[in-house]
C-alpha cells in the first residue's frame, strides 16, 4: 500500500503544476507571447506552485507532528476514564 500511495502522490503531485503551467502558458501564447517566452514561463509557473505546494506540506507536517504534553495526556487519560465508568 505504501509504494501505491507513493506512485499516486508522485502523479498528482507532477500533475497538478505542469497543467497550471501548461494552461498559463497557453493563455499567454494566445495573447501573442512568442513560444520560447511562454514556455519560459511555463515552468517558471510550474516551479512556483510545485515550491508553495511542497512549503505548504512542510509546514503542515511540522505543525501536525508536535508530540502532546504531560497535561494533554492526564487530561485524556481523566477523560477515558469517566467515560468508562
């Protein structure tokens, strides 16, 4: 299950900045942007939202992984605890 989720994370994860990029590139080439520019920024585009995607994931993953303190943890214990009884 691990290396699916790894493949599917990978296919997403490419696919999701080259079509931005591709759509913008489009966009500006539509606009009469020569191609070698538009291409040019197509990637540049690409970097951009690939760069945000992975800082949003770091930050995500670091906050997410703060251990819970000694009070978190009576309080649940206290919690389970008078649930049971």
């Amino acid at each position: 299950m691990n290396n699916a989720s790894l493949q599917i994370g990978s296919a997403i994860g490419l696919a999701a900045p080259v079509s931005v990029g591709t759509s913008h590139a489009t966009s500006l080439w539509h606009a009469g942007i020569d191609a070698t520019t538009a291409i040019a920024a197509r990637y540049v585009l690409s970097f951009a939202v690939a760069a945000g995607v992975r800082a949003f994931g770091a930050g995500s993953g670091s906050s997410a992984s703060t251990r819970p303190t000694a009070a978190t943890i009576r309080t649940v214990r206290k919690t389970s605890r008078q649930r049971a009884a």
